[in-house]
C-alpha cells in the first residue's frame, strides 16, 4: 500500500484541529492511503461496485441482512470532554497494535493502530458521512451514521 503524508492529505486538517489536536507521536502513526491504494483496499475488503456507503448494493457485505447486531449513540460521547470510546465501540479483544482502516469512501482510507484510533476516534469523526471502521484479521465492525448513532456488526 501507498500512503501519503498528513500534510498532504486534503481531509488532514481534522487531525490538526485546534479543538482536538493530535500530538505528534500520535500524528505519526496516522497514515492515509493514496487515493490509488484506497480504492484497492476499499474494492477488496468494502465493496467492488460501490464507491460511497450511500452506494452499497444488495450483494456488498455491510448491506447484508444479520451483518449490524448493535446500535448506540456516539454523538454524546463525541461533545462531552471524555475523550473514551463509547463503551459498545470498545473491542477489548482488540490488541493495541492492531492495525485498523478507517473508511470514508473508496478514496479516502486511513490505516491506524487500534491505540491511536482509540485515542483520536473524536478526530476520525469529524467526517460523519457514513464511514466503516474495519481491522486486520477481525470479523468486527462498526458503521457511523450522521445522525450520532453507530453500528456494530460482523463481517
């Protein structure tokens, strides 16, 4: 994979909000997908056809009946100074260095470990738009819906 640097990333200004900045050590282990590397991930573990969540046909796996076993709101969390994840969105199971992609579109994926998501997730969701977050080698998954609600599920 390909990655570009957060300073040449055009959504990078959500890590470098003056609200939630993200310090350095943090900063470095964001690492966005060239928008060429993005749409390969996106087309093998996402959707082949789809380029957008709102796109999703029948036949992509987050569209699949069975697949979302769990809805919570993430919104309250999100305002309140209590930077934890909410607790439905917590994988215990999750190793810190498990690497995670944050999905907004077949374009814009970032990799990340699970310790700096965790730590950043605020950051992540400035962009609501129905963004998935998947891990290597986990069957677990979660959606996030403009409305402050998420969903956990299994691929």
């Amino acid at each position: 994979m390909d990655y570009q640097t957060l300073s040449d990333y055009d959504q990078g200004w959500i890590f470098r909000h003056r609200e939630l900045p993200v310090p350095d050590e943090l900063a470095a282990d964001i690492r966005p997908l060239t928008a060429e590397s993005a749409l390969v991930y996106w087309r093998q573990h996402v959707s082949k056809e789809a380029t957008h969540a709102s796109h999703f046909l029948g036949d992509d796996w987050p569209s699949a009946n069975g697949v979302w076993h769990t809805r919570a709101d993430w919104q309250t969390q999100w305002e309140s100074d209590d930077n934890s994840l909410p607790e439905e969105l917590d994988f215990q199971d999750w190793e810190a260095n498990t690497q995670v992609f944050f999905c907004y579109d077949s374009q814009h994926v970032i990799q990340t470990s699970w310790r700096t998501f965790r730590q950043c997730w605020k950051n992540f969701l400035f962009y609501d738009e129905e963004p998935l977050l998947l891990a290597r080698k986990r069957l677990q998954v979660a959606r996030f819906h403009s409305d402050g609600s998420f969903e956990v599920g299994s691929r």
